[in-house]
C-alpha cells in the first residue's frame, strides 16, 4: 500500500474513520530533528495505493522510534516511543506514553519518569469503557527480558 523506506512497527485503525490509519516507522537518522521515524498518518485509506500519508510532528523528548498505537473511541491517539541509546551506548530519556489530538494536531506527554528509557507496548483496559486505564509494558533495570507491567490511570 505505501513505501516509508524504513520499518513499519505499527498500524493501527481508527474506529470512528474508514479512511483513517497510522503507521509507526522506526528511523533516528543520526542528528535530532532529522529522523524520519514517527508516525504517519493518511485520512484516504480507501484510495489503497493511492493513499498520502503525512508524518505527524514529533511528540516532546522522542527520537524516531514508535512503537504501538491505539485510536480511542474519543478519536485520540495514544502511542508509545521505544528507547534508543546514544553513541556511548547509554539509553536517552526519548520513550515514553504520548497521546495525540487529531483535532488540535497536538501532543500531550503521559509518561510517568519510569517511562522514560524504555517503553514498549500500551493496551487500553478492555474492562474501562471510559478508556483511562493504560496498561504499559517497561523494561527496568536492563535486565535482558525482565518487562514490567504499569497501570496507568489517564488524567
């Protein structure tokens, strides 16, 4: 359907639009600001191949690698961004739970500090209509395979 040239991590479907969909592309680029991961976005996905996808801008501290989408019944869009480390191999504090205003064309930060380094995925409590409660997987400790599981009530 469409090219991004790099990794596709994500596509997620937004229920109250057919012809809305996001991606989430993986790509830092070397230099911040010149990544071309994030998430994408087409609002004429019965186009099929014919579908424009435009990058949102990027929520605050991240880096160029999303991870998983939701689309809320409200139409907002929460979405986590993965760790990345830098050239000394140490993590950057880029990941994180973001939620996105398709309205306002907005970000929003939602991560607690423990989020900070390593975030990866995000589901919505299928028990909570209201859809404010966030379960996010983290890793802490860097331990290899050791995940973490936080609830996260959305204020």
């Amino acid at each position: 359907m469409h090219s991004f040239g790099h990794p596709v991590y994500w596509l997620a479907a937004d229920p109250n639009n057919a012809n809305r969909m996001y991606a989430s592309v993986i790509h830092f680029g070397g230099t911040q600001g010149s990544q071309l991961g994030g998430i994408y976005i087409t609002n004429n996905l019965s186009v099929g191949t014919g579908s424009t996808w435009t990058k949102l801008s990027n929520p605050p501290r991240t880096e160029g690698h999303p991870v998983c989408i939701q689309v809320l019944n409200d139409g907002k869009m929460v979405c986590t961004f993965s760790g990345r480390r830098n050239s000394s191999g140490t993590f950057t504090n880029s990941s994180g739970v973001f939620l996105y205003d398709p309205t306002l064309d907005s970000w929003s930060d939602k991560s607690d500090a423990g989020m900070y380094y390593w975030t990866n995925d995000i589901i919505i409590d299928p028990t909570d209509a209201t859809q404010n409660t966030w379960f996010v997987a983290v890793f802490s400790g860097w331990v290899e395979h050791q995940m973490d599981w936080v609830v996260y009530i959305k204020q």
